[in-house]
C-alpha cells in the first residue's frame, strides 16, 4: 500500500464538511487494493420499535429537527413534503429551503441544526430528520425506527442526491470503466451495500430488487482478489464505508474481467475531483451528482458521471410518536 500527503484549505474543509458524501477529514490520501480490501421524495413507512407514549396534541407546535445545511436542509424538507406535514413551491425543485414551504398542513415548527447534533437532542423535538450516517451509530435503524424513509427514484436521472462512479470526460466510453460500472450495478453488490451497512446506504440502480436480498457480507469480507496480469483501475474513495468495492471486484473476477480494482483513499472532498481530472487516478466513486455538477461548475474539470452507485437516505425519527399518523395526531392540524 502506497500513502500520497495532500493537504486541504481550512476554508475548503469547512464548506465541503457540509455535504451528504462519505465522511472525510483530513487532507491524507493512501492507496488500497480491493483484494484485502447524497435523496428524492418518494418514501416508505417504516415501523418503529421504541416504545413511547401515545400521542395527543398539546396545541403547541411540534418542532421537527432538519440538517442545517443546504444540501441536507432541502432534502428533509422534500421528505416533510412526501409525509404530508408540509407543501413547497415546485419552483424550488430539489433544493428547498425553509422561505419555500408554501403552506404548513400540521402545527408544526420545521427547525435547522447541525446534522450531527440531532440524534442526541431527538428528546428535545417532536421529530427529527437524520441521515444515516449519523443514525446508525446511534442504534436508529431505517427500517425499524423511522416513521418514514427516504427512497431513490429508481432510474431517475435528475435525482441530485445519488451517488455515482466518475470519469474523465474523455474516457466515458472507455470499455473498461464501463465494466467495472456494470459490475458495480448488480444484485450481489446491492445485496451487499444494504447488509453491510445497516441501511445508512442503499442501492441507486434498477437492477437492484430489495425483494430478492440476501446477506453475503462474509463471503465478500473474506474473499481475497489476485492482482497478478490484470488491468489495473484505480478508483478514488472517501471515508472509511467502502468494502463494497470487494463485492464489486469479486462480480469482476467471476466474470473473469481481467480488471484489478485498486482503491486511493482521499481525506478531503475536493482531492478525488482533482487527481481524477489531473489524470492521477481513473476513477472516483464518493460523491452525489449536485455536488459533481458544483465541481465541474466551479473547477472547470472535465469529468462527468458515468454510473449510479448508491445513496445515504435521511429518516424522519421521533421518540413522542411510534408512526407519522401519531405525529400528526401529535402535532394536530394546522387551521
């Protein structure tokens, strides 16, 4: 394994902090081999074991927590949208802000905080809206705890919050890349993302069907990949959630790709755009669409999507309601 030091502004940390990719810090890239080795407004009910009190209206508004960052903030408020509690102007598409809520259908307060804050102050709201991220290492469980989940559109180009695998412009057809795309974009791969993960990512492409999943997280953890006469594709990556690049290198060698994916991991979102752009890298695979289309705006880099990945779905979590009609019980409706 080979570490590359890069370093990151301070400026650039704090404004890229706020995005909904895989966690990042630093600014330390290193390099690993896969041999060992950011949301739409359709939902779903979810059940919720978390005993708590039934609900009656108190006539005061609830208060419903959302991230208080724009990519994350927009997201929770097409989320309070699609649970009913909410209209938006359509205008604002999937970007809302709070100026954009047309009309409150329930008495409710719609609060922004620090997305990291909210899992442990969910006792001081109604209700909170909280990435997976955040949720999971707090015991909250999509599909058992939430009243209501975001879910993808599934084959939905405009989607900005899905995460995709990126290439330079110039290589967007290259045949290679390509299989390694449609290796990423099977069963056994979203089989994989969704048990590994507890639900904090799930699944961003049509050939991924939940009704078929099975747990094949420790044939994937343990299987081993030999480099020896294959192409090798280095793909960037940030944070620490990327053994799902196993599952997508054993798909590759069962189908005897020949290709040898090697992971270079990035401490700093603003690192893999550019080492793909400058060429130091293949590929990248860490990042939503709104947040690539920013990049290509501002940075003049010539990279472009060439395959949906995944997404980390916000929740609507709450410790006063057991279901989003309790919570509108709770909250009462707004005359």
């Amino acid at each position: 394994m080979r570490t590359i030091t890069r370093f990151a502004s301070a400026a650039a940390a704090a404004v890229l902090s706020a995005g909904v990719l895989a966690g990042c810090g630093s600014s330390t890239t290193s390099t690993t081999t896969t041999g060992a080795a950011s949301g739409s407004t359709t939902t779903a009910a979810a059940g919720s074991t978390t005993t708590k009190a039934a609900a009656k209206s108190s006539g005061e508004a609830v208060k419903i927590g959302i991230p208080d960052d724009a990519t994350n903030g927009g997201r929770a408020i097409k989320l309070l949208e699609a649970a009913g509690l909410i209209e938006v102007d359509p205008a604002a598409g999937y970007t809302p802000e709070t100026k954009d809520i047309t009309k409150y259908l329930y008495n409710i307060e719609v609060v922004p905080a620090q997305a990291n804050t909210l899992p442990s102050t969910l006792d001081d709201y109604g209700a909170c809206v909280i990435n997976g991220t955040y949720a999971i290492p707090q015991g909250l469980v999509p599909s058992k705890d939430a009243l209501i989940v975001e879910k993808q559109d599934t084959g939905s180009a405009e989607n900005p919050y899905v995460n995709v695998i990126v290439a330079r412009s110039a290589d967007k057809d290259n045949e290679t890349y390509k299989k390694v795309v449609d290796a990423f974009q099977t069963q056994y791969v979203g089989d994989y993302i969704v048990a590994k993960y507890s639900e904090a990512f799930i699944p961003s492409f049509s050939a991924y069907d939940a009704s078929k999943q099975e747990d094949n997280t420790a044939e994937v953890d343990a299987y081993q990949s030999d480099k020896s006469g294959k192409t090798v594709v280095k793909v960037g990556v940030c944070g620490s959630s990327n053994d799902h690049w196993k599952a997508v290198q054993k798909v590759l060698d069962d189908e005897n790709a020949n290709i040898y994916i090697e992971l270079v991991e990035f401490d700093a979102y603003n690192l893999p755009n550019e080492a793909l752009n400058s060429g130091e890298i293949d590929l990248n695979s860490f990042q939503h669409k709104a947040y690539l289309a920013n990049e290509v705006s501002t940075q003049g880099y010539a990279i472009e999507s060439i395959g949906d990945t995944l997404m980390a779905p916000l929740s609507l979590y709450s410790h006063k309601a057991t279901s989003l009609d309790e919570l509108k019980t709770l909250a009462g409706k707004k005359e």
